[in-house]
C-alpha cells in the first residue's frame, strides 16, 4: 500500500492510488501533538508524539490526492475499492474520532488477504523465509512457493478465530521446523530454500539477541535500567539501518553487530562483572565443570567430549600468562565465556 502513495503500484494490479488514499481518509480526524525526531536526532531525548481524535474535522470522510499528471482526485473513506461494480467497505455515514479507526481495523481483519500476510509473516519468523519472500511483497509476479500450505494455514488461523498461539504452536510441531539444518546435495543450493526440506540458519533479530545476551550473562538490573540499555543497542542495530522515511527494515545481521559483539563495552563489561556468569561458574571447582557451566549458560548445551579437550589443550598453552592466571583466575574463562557469546551457534538461530 505504501508504493501507491504517489502512484498506482507498479508490480501489483490489483492495488491503486485511490486504494491508499481510501485507506488513508479513515485516519483523517486524528491530530499530532509534537513533532517527530529528525533523522540526525536519532537517540536523543525528544518530547513524546501524542495522537488525539478531532471529531471536528473532515466531517464528509473525505481526501483529494494528486495523480502524477497533475489531475487532482477525491477520495472517500473506503477499504479497498475496486471499480464501481465491486466496491470496497465504506465509511459508516455518522461515524466520528476512534470510530473510523475501529471500522479500519475491521475491514483489515475481514480482508480475505489479511490471514495469509500474517500466516505468511509468521512463517518467515520461524523459517527465515516466507512462502512469498520478502515477506511484505505480495504481488502478481512473486507468486508464494508452497500456495496450497499458505492457503491451508491461512484458512485454519481464520477458521480458529485469528488465534496466534494456534498458528505458532502448528508451525512450531511441524516437521519442517524440526528439521536439521545441515545441506546435503539435494538442497544446498540457495534457490532450494523456498522448498523448505531443511531449516535455513537465520540471524537472531536486535531485541531477540540483547534478551539472550542479557540471559547468559546473568544481568541483573532493574526494569528501567534493563529497558535503558535495550533502548540504546536497538538504536545502535536498528536505528542506523531504517529507510529514508523513517522505518525499521528487516535486520539480517551486520558488520555494526559483530563490531559490536566483539569491541563492545557493554558486552565486555557484563563478561567480566562480579558476581556474574563466570564468577558463578568458577564455584564449580574443577576446570571441568566450569567449562560445562559456561557451554549450558551460552548454547544451551554441555561441549562435546572434542570441545572439552580441545578448549583444555589451548588454555594450557598459556604460560607467558601464568602470572596473569595467579592475579586473576577468572581471565582464561572469560575469553572462553567471550567466544562463546560471539560463536555462530550462539548468535544464530536454528
């Protein structure tokens, strides 16, 4: 809907200008108080944007737009129109303030598309890809690969009352999900992934990392200093990757990240804080145990027998830093706790 702002949508034949601006007279009677943050003012302190209903304004539901002729249009409040012969919702004549906005939000959800967006879009969240990839790009020449599961899913999400927990917890039992990630000849070609015969490694997403990363480091701060971090690396991860409006785009790991990951304070400081993951582990004694607490804290998982020996074998080649090991026995499972964090396996998913 976006692309048909100034014009009609150049890959999808069923969308046009007068589409969006129909969408867009249902929002017509809201006021901004404020103003939003420039894009060079990104990450710092800005009065909160606030919206309010002005019933007193744009009585008829009612918009002009302007073709790229020149030719100036009136759009009324309608969902999706199509021709005269299959008009779209209308606006309930008498309507006013939040109203117009509940009866949007109702013929959204009526919209035969709008189960298959979301069942598209969740399944991109789970597999790293939709059915119709990218995931917001329904049009006539990017035609889904699995068209009769897109359809099933759609269909059974609506039948179920739009239950989300539902339609996570089928995709999430399905045998597509529980796949191996690993390629064999058959499907180790890129283009074989829309096919989905195994699961496709996939970058965590901003906040997904910072709520793993604040788990395996054992942070403990309060609700407002927990939420001031996050704020500051989503805006380090997210902010810096919008597009020229404004709007977070899919994030599938960058250079930033893993500059971050491996030169960060923030990430270095809660590897060697007191009392946090490596402290708690080095109660365990032996070099042995220790190691097995870290490997659970990070992947979840005790090393394999390989690891164990291989990650023993290197710390004992440290002798020129026997006296740091005296001063601070802790720093060899630091760095052992720091490769972790910054390991594919603990950095992507699936």
């Amino acid at each position: 809907m976006q692309c048909a702002q100034c014009h009609d949508h150049p890959f999808y034949n069923n969308i046009k200008q007068q589409h969006f601006w129909g969408v867009n007279a249902f929002l017509r009677q809201v006021d901004r108080v404020g103003m939003p943050p420039q894009e060079r003012m990104r990450g710092m302190v800005y009065p909160a944007l606030e919206l309010r209903d002005n019933p007193s304004t744009n009585l008829p539901g009612v918009v002009f737009y302007e073709k790229r002729n020149g030719v100036v249009l009136q759009a009324k409040a309608e969902f999706l129109a199509s021709g005269e012969a299959r008009r779209g919702e209308r606006l309930t004549p008498g309507t006013s303030g939040n109203e117009r906005r509940a009866e949007l939000a109702k013929y959204v959800v009526g919209h035969d598309m709008f189960p298959r967006a979301i069942a598209n879009r969740m399944w991109g969240t789970f597999f790293g890809r939709g059915f119709v990839n990218p995931i917001d790009d329904f049009n006539d020449n990017n035609a889904p690969s699995n068209p009769e599961l897109l359809d099933a899913l759609a269909s059974a999400y609506k039948n179920y009352g739009y239950d989300q927990k539902k339609l996570i917890r089928w995709m999430c039992n399905s045998h597509a999900y529980n796949l191996s990630c690993v390629a064999n000849k058959t499907n180790d070609k890129v283009e074989k992934e829309a096919l989905f015969s195994r699961m496709i490694v996939k970058s965590m997403s901003p906040e997904q990392l910072f709520e793993s990363l604040h788990t395996a480091t054992e942070t403990k701060s309060s609700k407002t200093d927990k939420a001031a971090a996050r704020d500051k690396w989503l805006n380090t991860l997210v902010a810096n990757f919008g597009d020229d409006e404004g709007n977070e785009v899919n994030f599938n790991g960058t250079v930033v990240q893993a500059l971050l990951m491996m030169n960060g304070t923030d990430l270095n400081d809660a590897v060697t804080r007191k009392d946090g993951t490596v402290d708690q582990a080095m109660k365990r004694g032996q070099p042995d145990a220790i190691i097995r607490e870290l490997y659970l804290a990070t992947l979840n998982r005790p090393p394999k027998p390989a690891e164990l020996a291989l990650i023993k074998e290197r710390m004992a080649l440290r002798p020129q830093f026997a006296k740091l090991d005296v001063e601070k026995p802790a720093a060899r499972y630091q760095d052992l706790f720091w490769a972790l964090l910054n390991s594919s396996e603990f950095l992507l998913n699936h």
